[in-house]
C-alpha cells in the first residue's frame, strides 16, 4: 500500500515538473526528457507521454500537435494551473509529513481546520450543477441557534472562499448561498434547471467572498485611504481582485476599486482596524462606523 502511495506521489511530482517547465514556453521533447532526469525523474518517453495524456485528461491544454515539442496553453486554465500546483504540493507535503518519526513533527506547525471536507456532498452538488438538476438538502443556520432547515434549490456554481466550499444558486425567494460542510441529506432531484452560468459569472466578478443577493453584487465605486506601511500587505494579498491605487501621498494612499457591499467586504475593511479609512460612498462609511460604535460600547461597559 505504501509502494503505491508513493507511486502516485512520484507521479504526482513529476507532472508538475513538467507543467512548471512548460510554463516557462514550448519546449522540446528532448529538453523536457533531460529536465525531468535532472530532477530526479523518470525520463523514459512512453512516461513522459503518459504525463502528458494525464494532464490533458485533468483539463490542462498542452498543445502537442507539433511533432516533438509542447506548448502549455495557459489562457483560460491559469487558475487550474495555480491550484493544481497548490493543493497537489500539499498533498505530497502532507504524506512525506506522515511518515516521518513523530518527534520531528514538532518542526511543522499545521493552522487548526475544524472544517471537514465532506466529498460526497461537494461530488453530489457537483454532480447536480452537470446534470442540471434542482436539488434538496437540509441546511443548519449558525445565526439562529443551529436550527436546521430543509431547501429546494437550483444550484449553479461551487466557489471557495477562506478554505470553506460554498454553492451558488437560487432558491424561490431568489439567489442564495450555502457552506457544503454544513449542508447534509443531499438529494438530486429529477427537476431539470436551467444554469445562468455567465450571469452568474459576471455577478461574481464583483463581489467579494460569497454573500450573494440582489443587494450585494450590485457594484459600486468604493474609496478608501489607507495608511502607507499597509501598501505591500494589499499589494500581495488584495482586499478585491480589481483594485487600483489612485492616489499616493507621504504617508498614505488611495485605494479605489468597482465592488458590491458584502459583508465580507467589510469584514476585510475592519480587519485593518484604524489604518484604513472609508471615503466614500456615504452608505459604506456609515456602516463602518456603525460597528465601531458597537464595538466602543462593548469596551465601555
């Protein structure tokens, strides 16, 4: 058993191998061969062409139509390359992790994850989206003391969002979204739906995080001056995808950027505490301050 679990780790490596080197441009057959024997891999070519059927089969577009030479085509599957690459990693990290002696595991230091990953209902969900078909499930509310409720919806699209997997969809009072780990007794329905896939798509291209209703994913320009020795921290880690500096100054900056009003939005906003200012617009700066003055009536009892 563990022969084969390092099998597909050896597998695993070596595709991405070859996708990082492909993602530098075309390459030859033979340099790709002598990359993978310099680091360390099998570079036999019957391999090398298994590889390469596998990662066109996983939904990577490897143009190989040119005798001899490989062309990763990245436009429109850069985002399944990045995760591909992330979670595969882990993944070997992960196993090289557990089989190491225990008292070296004191060196590795893994954040709490109280979520567990339910497959079936993600595959399930899944499932649904491709069959399109209506589904029903039960849901617990956190907000309302755990109570659990049963839903009919037509769900459209899985999003991850801080490591929790959620799906988007409509429910008879219109667009909603559920958290797959809370979300038990999936059935698929034989009700057939119709997927509003690019509506939904183009919504999406405007919020941040998941909340996701008529209110939320209308857009609006939103302003916010924040202090300079945050530039880097949003540089790397943007508050919204979409995000512009529009204005810089000694000791501040601008930040303006096109987004709806999500409380996740928010949320990214107040974690910045006193360095980060709203401008504008006016409805957003007084929600703001709302939850400060909330927050300022906790500390004064």
């Amino acid at each position: 058993m563990n022969n084969n679990k390092n099998t597909i780790s050896k597998k695993i490596q070596r595709q991405i191998t070859i996708l990082n080197f492909l993602k530098l441009g075309t390459q030859k057959s033979s340099d790709l061969l002598n990359h993978l024997k310099l680091k360390g891999h099998s570079n036999s070519t019957s391999t090398l062409s298994n590889d390469i059927k596998s990662l066109k089969d996983s939904g990577f577009k490897i143009d190989d139509t040119t005798k001899g030479y490989y062309t990763l085509l990245l436009n429109g599957c850069n985002e399944l390359y990045s995760h591909f690459i992330k979670y595969q990693s882990m993944a070997i990290a992960y196993q090289k992790a557990l089989n190491i002696p225990k008292k070296y595991m004191q060196y590795i230091l893994f954040e709490p994850n109280a979520l567990e990953f339910n497959f079936d209902v993600f595959n399930d969900m899944f499932k649904a989206i491709q069959l399109k078909r209506e589904v029903s499930f039960e849901h617990v509310h956190f907000q309302k003391n755990n109570t659990i409720k049963k839903y009919t919806f037509k769900p459209y699209i899985l999003k991850e969002y801080q490591n929790r997997w959620y799906v988007i969809g409509e429910t008879k009072k219109g667009y909603r979204t559920f958290s797959l780990d809370r979300v038990s007794n999936l059935k698929i329905t034989n009700n057939n739906i119709t997927i509003k896939l690019d509506s939904i798509e183009e919504k999406l291209n405007y919020v941040v995080g998941v909340s996701f209703n008529e209110s939320t994913i209308k857009p609006q320009i939103i302003k916010l001056k924040i202090d300079n020795n945050q530039k880097e921290y949003i540089k790397t880690t943007p508050i919204f995808t979409n995000q512009e500096i529009i204005e810089e100054k000694e000791t501040y900056f601008i930040l303006k950027m096109f987004v709806g009003n999500t409380i996740e939005l928010r949320q990214q906003i107040l974690k910045y505490g006193s360095r980060i200012e709203v401008l504008e617009p006016e409805n957003l700066r007084n929600q703001i301050l709302e939850e400060i003055n909330n927050l300022l009536l906790l500390y004064k009892q």
